[in-house]
C-alpha cells in the first residue's frame, strides 16, 4: 500500500475522470523512464493486467478491514489502472458510459 492522501476534498467525478483521461492520453509520447502511466500503456499488456488485478485485490482486503480511509485510496488505485487499461484498450469514457447506461433497466 502507498502512503495515504492527506486532506482529501470532494470533487465531481465525471470532471475529475474526464481530466485524468486527457492526461492518461497524453501520457502515450511520454518516457517511460519518467512516467508510470507510459511505462503500463507502452509496456507488455500483461504487465498492466497484473497492476489491475493487484489493485482489484488491494480493494477488496481494505474493504474487509472496513478502513474507510484505505478504501479511498485502493478504489482510487483501481480506477486509475482501469482507466489506462481503456485507453489502451481504446474504450472512451463515453463508450463506457454507454455501456452502464444500456444496462440500467
């Protein structure tokens, strides 16, 4: 686990996503030496696979221990990594929201 955020505030979400998907997409041109996110989304894609499913399990152990604080942060975790795995996968966050909207029945 990574040391804890401090002063956490709210945000919009669809905002906040929207903004870390631009910069995710700009992340393609950039070092991998320098930059994690051009590391997974140039990288071999089980390498990002195993991010996303390490993040998966460190969400699911945070909310069995109940720490609302560490659920915060590995829910966080878990969606950064989902959000290169679509980039890559060349999924919009539009397209996703379609997908989830479809199924609200």
């Amino acid at each position: 686990m990574g040391e804890r955020t401090a002063n956490v505030q709210a945000a919009d979400l669809a905002q906040t996503l929207e903004q870390l998907q631009t910069v995710i997409e700009g992340r393609w041109s950039a070092d991998p030496e320098s930059s994690y996110t051009a590391r997974l989304l140039n990288g071999p894609v089980d390498y990002m696979i195993k991010k996303l499913a390490e993040e998966a399990v460190e969400l699911g152990l945070a909310i069995k221990d109940d720490d609302h604080d560490h659920i915060r942060y590995e829910a966080a975790d878990l969606i950064y990594h989902l959000l290169v795995a679509l980039q890559k996968s060349q999924v919009s966050l539009p397209e996703l929201a379609g997908e989830l909207k479809a199924r609200m029945k």
